[in-house]
C-alpha cells in the first residue's frame, strides 16, 4: 500500500511594529547586543508556540525609532490575521518600548524589505529644552533659516546619487536613490520637522542630511556648497550626522496586490 507524505505549506504574514529604538542596537539581530527583532521573535516564538524568524524592511541604527516599521515571518498556522485577540496577547509579553499595531496575510512570496514601493522618514528637533523629549528629539539652542533648508531640499531632489551622505565602507551595491518627496515644517511653536520620502535609503543618510541641512540652515554652508558637496560625492565635505535619537520611520508602502 503506498502512502503519501503531504507537506503542509506555510502562510506568510506582515507585522506592523513600532517602538522606541533608545535601548536598542537598531532593528537587526546582532551577537552580543540586544536588538528589537531579537524581542519580537522571542515574543512570537512563544506565543505561537513555534520558532519565528523575521525578516524586516531594513536595517537601523542603535537609538533610531519607528511608529510604522514593517517585517514578514512564516507560520504554520493560517488564519493568524483573523485572531482578534492575538495582536493584544503579543503586546503583553513585549516590554513598553515595543508594540504591534497590525497582522495582515500576505501573498508566500512578499517580501518587506524588497517589495517596498517607498520609505518615509521623519526628524524631529526642538528649539527649547524639552525634558519629556530628550529621547525623541534633537534639542538645538537656536533657530535655523528653515526657508534656506527648504531651498537645500529642492536642490537634493534633483539627484539621485547620495555618495556624500552615505557611510563608509557599508555594502551597499548602489548609492542611487530616487527622493519622492523632502521638506522642512514648523509644527509647533519649538518643534522643527523634517520630512522625507524615497524609494530607498542608504545607511546614515537621512542623519547625514538632516546635519548638513543644519549647517546650511545656521549659514555655515551656502546653497551653491551645499550642491558641490553632492555633486563631489564624498561623505568628507557633507556636515555631521545628526544624532540618531530624532529619527523615526513613519511609513513604509507596499503594492496592495501582496496582501491576501
């Protein structure tokens, strides 16, 4: 009599997640340092009562935050999304700096990080000493020309190769970038804004514009400088990188044809 072996496929899921990245070494899993995905899969692997492996939507740095960062993972169970419940028991195994807002089924072969349409960065600095957010913003003690800064941006949206702003000796195949859409807004009376939009970053980049905007903002570095520094493409002439506590990835948009 014969008998037939079925191999039971997986379903494959989006988390949505969001957290404080102030106690954390970035995203990624590394040896010896605690990471946010090391939690989530710690989390979910218990919960589920199976071993989870995440795959995020990139890398990032030690202090940067997030309120929308996405990751997929597999699991033998197949109506995850449908648990009403499970979003609320996950969140209260994870500690108060993570949390996850949404599970949705996606298509077996989406990816978070490679079908990523595009990726929306957020920085946040304040004017005035703020002691309830000296872990989200960056406190400056004057007032830069967000007008100037404003110019800078239409000036970096007609480039799409942003050598000058990305780290050094990373593994990046390719520094080219297409920017959506970058600005700078008021939005309180001591909170400055600045926002920007891209199909991809590289690492640092975002930090290492923010800095260099600054510069141009305080008059330290003029509009026609700040164009040189792209166009030499080279991580020297940019301005430092702002520090990673005002960062936050805000949003990340996929094609609708992956969710199921």
């Amino acid at each position: 009599m014969l008998k037939f072996c079925v191999q039971r496929v997986n379903s494959r899921y989006f988390i949505n997640i969001m957290f404080r990245g102030t106690h954390y070494h970035g995203w990624q899993k590394q040896p010896g340092s605690l990471s946010v995905q090391e939690v989530i899969e710690d989390a979910l692997s218990v919960i589920l009562r199976e071993k989870v492996s995440l795959t995020g939507a990139g890398r990032t740095d030690t202090g940067v935050h997030s309120s929308s960062y996405f990751a997929h993972f597999d699991s033998s169970h197949h109506e995850l999304h449908s648990n009403k419940g499970l979003v609320k028991r996950i969140n209260k195994y994870l500690p108060c700096d993570i949390a996850v807002s949404e599970i949705r089924k996606v298509n077996n072969d989406a990816h978070a990080r490679f079908n990523a349409i595009s990726r929306t960065y957020k920085y946040f600095i304040v004017t005035r000493k703020d002691p309830f957010r000296t872990e989200t913003a960056w406190y400056i003690d004057y007032l830069p020309d967000t007008g100037l800064m404003n110019k800078a941006c239409q000036i970096l949206m007609e480039y799409n190769d942003f050598t000058s702003f990305a780290r050094l000796h990373s593994n990046a195949k390719t520094n080219i970038c297409r920017i959506f859409e970058a600005g700078w807004t008021y939005e309180a009376d001591s909170l400055i804004v600045f926002t920007i939009t891209a199909d991809r970053f590289l690492r640092n980049m975002v930090r290492a514009i923010t800095g260099t905007m600054i510069d141009v903002g305080r008059g330290k570095t003029s509009l026609e400088e700040f164009r040189r520094i792209i166009e030499d493409k080279n991580r020297g002439r940019a301005g430092k990188s702002a520090p990673a506590c005002g960062l936050f990835l805000t949003d990340i948009r996929y094609p609708e044809d992956i969710f199921s």
